[in-house]
C-alpha cells in the first residue's frame, strides 16, 4: 500500500497521506476494538436509537453549513476562502437556533420516528448539529493549509474520547449513554484542536470581509444550489432502513443493519477519507496549474480493483461467523447483510475518494442527477422487502441498487477527467 500510494503522489503527498491514513488506522482501531464490549454493554435497540438520533442530525449537519464548506479548499487566493468560512459559520448558527426553537415540539416530532425514547434526547440535536458542523468548517480550513497533522490529532482524540464515555455510560439508568458520548466526544475533540491550532491558522479568520462574503457566495452558487440537494439526498436515502425500516422491523432489526452499516464502512472510510482529502487538494492545485491527472487516475483505479476484489471475495464465505465471533451469536445477522453489501462497498470505495471532481470542474448539477438515481434505486430496493415483508430483501435490495448507481457515477467521473486532458491539448 505505501508503494502505491508513493507511485500516485509526490513524496510529500504521500507523506500526507500517510498521516492521515495512520491516524485513521489507530482511531478504528480503538473503535474497533471497544465494539466486542459495547454490544455487551447495550442492547441492539440502543444502538437502534442512536443510528435514528444519527440519521436526523446527519441531514441537519449537511443544511447548517449548504455544503459551503466543500469549496474552501478551491479559491486561488486567501481571501475568498477566509469569506467561504465566515459564510459556512454564519449559516450553522442560524440553523443552531432554528433548532433550539423546536426543542419544544420533541414529542410529537419522536412520535413521526414510533420511537418515545428519542423525545428524552431530542434536546442535544441542536448542540450535535452545531459540532459537527464546525468541525467540517475547520476540516477543510485544515485541508487547504495542509495541515493534515491537526486533522489526525483530532481523529484520534475523538475516537479515544468516544470509547471512553460510551464504555462509562453504559451503567446510566438511561438509554441514552451512546447518545451522550456522540455529543461531548467531537466537543471536546474540537475544543482540542482550537486551543492547538494556534494563532497562525486561526487569527486570519478573525477578520471578516462582508463584500468578499458575497462576491464568494454567488461565486460558489452551485453548492448550495446543487450540491445542499444532492448530499441531503444522499444522507436521507443513506439512511432510508433506519428511517423507513425502523417503524416496519422495529429497532432491534435496523441495530443489526446500523452495525453493519458502521463494520462494513469503517475500514473503507478510514482509507478514502485520507485519500480524499490530500487527492482533493493536490488534484485542485494540479488543475489550477493545468498539469496532467490522467496517469494519477488510472493507476488509483487499477490497484483498488486488484486491492479490493479478492479480499471481498475472501470476505462472503467468513463474514457470518465472523461478526458472530466479533460481537457475539446475537449479532451473526449483522454479517449476513455485510454480504449484500459488498458490490455496494467496491463501488464506494472509488468514487468516495474521487467525490470531490464535479465541485472541481463545477458539474455538480449532473452530480445531483446521479444522486437522484440513487435515490430511485435505494427506494426501489426497499419497496421490494418491504412488499415481500422480508427486512433482509430490502437491505440487499437497497444494497444492489446503491452499487450499480456508484459504479455508474465513478464512469462519468473519469469521464471529467477525460474531458479535462483533451481541454489541455
């Protein structure tokens, strides 16, 4: 893997690269390896509760910020990407507000979901939305400043943090202990990273420029026009079991699909988060050089087919017994839905590393297309076990269609790619 990734970048690339990848390694590490205990710890209907608390704050973290903050990584000069952060924190704290004023219709709005129990936690919703979003907001502030170290430091603090409080909430007389953690583990995960991040990389943000405001925000018009749309989408339909299943199945059934969910992606996010990251900001600084990428894409395609395929083949025979040996007996059927799952995760893990090239070559409007597609998809799986009344025909129903959309989107990406090597001719 560090000969590939030394073949694809500059050496200080993949040192970069190697950063983050180590740092994500060692924070699923701990995640890893705190799972055997927690499952023992709470029952699969906790971690049901969590994926709905999850899946709701997850489409609001994408509104607080209207995906502004994908675009901080893309101006040539300093100043308009200083705009694009003060734009991304102005909008997290309308939306935090927003939020706070509907703390007190939680009942009812629990009463959508059939699940009482989220009325109890619907409070911590506005402040889970708030942290995140900042976070993503400093993430990619990072990213442009190559600062990977600091992004690393973050990844590990919040893992060791997250482990730490859902081990001691486990014996609250609640059941919100998993709840609690995802709430002061990124809080003080960034209050962390703000008090290291010293003045050279937070004093420029101090000052705000309102003409530069808007000269960005109609610059970058296309994220919040498309892309806000298309990662909505994305994150609703992303979670379309737990938030159409869980009335249906009930929660113990959609706490085996969101431990499937969190097995299957962990090891492949850990990988194309890092990649994504420094391929988004060596690919944008390539491009605004109007160097070549050709050869750059063609290898990273090749040797994550010939990586991935035989592994995931290996992985259909064992998967059962082993989640089963992981977790404990109870939770076997979490390896039964990874299977269907695999096509699906070949697919994601090309195009998550490359997602960034329709906000580099300003297509995010067909990208929104695609997203649509897999919505239709997502939702035609689903339908079908739902009719059958089979939960597990509906999650690889929903799987299947999830991978041919992925392995159709990352076609039209090299595409873009295509495209931008005749432009240089």
């Amino acid at each position: 893997m560090k000969q590939f990734v030394s073949q694809i970048y500059h050496s200080a690339s993949a040192r970069n690269v190697g950063k983050l990848l180590s740092a994500s390694v060692v924070a699923q590490a701990i995640g890893l390896l705190i799972y055997p205990i927690l499952t023992r710890l709470y029952a699969p209907e906790d971690f049901g509760l969590l994926n709905l608390f999850g899946s709701i704050g997850g489409v609001l973290i994408l509104l607080s910020t209207l995906e502004w903050y994908n675009a901080i990584v893309l101006p040539k000069k300093e100043e308009d990407a200083r705009a694009i952060v003060h734009l991304c924190l102005l909008s997290i704290g309308v939306l935090t507000l927003f939020l706070c004023l509907t703390i007190p219709f939680a009942k009812p709005i629990a009463a959508l979901f059939k699940s009482p129990d989220l009325a109890h936690f619907y409070w911590l919703l506005p402040f889970y939305v708030m942290l995140m979003g900042i976070w993503n907001v400093l993430n990619y502030w990072y990213i442009r400043r190559k600062e990977y170290g600091r992004i690393s430091g973050y990844q590990i603090s919040q893992s060791l943090f997250s482990a730490g409080y859902k081990t001691g909430f486990a014996f609250l007389p609640t059941c919100g202990g998993l709840i609690y953690a995802s709430i002061l583990s990124p809080l003080c995960s960034l209050a962390l990273s703000l008090s290291l991040a010293g003045r050279r990389l937070l004093r420029p943000l101090c000052s705000i420029d309102k003409a530069a405001c808007r000269h960005v925000a109609a610059q970058y018009a296309n994220f919040p026009k498309y892309s806000t749309p298309r990662a909505v989408l994305n994150n609703i339909f992303g979670q379309l079991p737990v938030l159409v299943l869980t009335p249906l199945f009930g929660a113990r059934l959609v706490g085996f699909w969101g431990m499937a969910i969190m097995l299957a992606f962990m090891p492949i996010s850990m990988i194309t988060r890092a990649l994504y990251q420094v391929l988004y900001q060596k690919t944008t600084e390539m491009v605004n050089a109007r160097q070549t990428i050709r050869s750059l894409y063609k290898r990273f395609t090749v040797w994550t087919l010939l990586i991935i395929i035989p592994f995931f083949v290996l992985l259909w025979f064992v998967l059962p017994s082993l989640t089963a040996w992981l977790l404990g007996d109870e939770w076997r059927t979490t390896g039964e839905y990874i299977r269907w799952m695999l096509p699906w995760l070949t697919g994601a893990s090309l195009v998550l590393s490359t997602g960034f090239l329709p906000d580099i070559f300003a297509k995010q409007k067909i990208e929104l297309g695609f997203e649509i597609l897999m919505a239709v998809a997502r939702t035609i799986g689903v339908l079908i076990g739902i009719w059958r009344n089979d939960f597990l025909i509906a999650v690889a129903g929903y799987s299947i269609g999830s991978a041919v959309v992925s392995f159709a989107r990352y076609i039209w990406q090299l595409l873009l790619v295509r495209r931008y090597e005749e432009s240089l001719q």
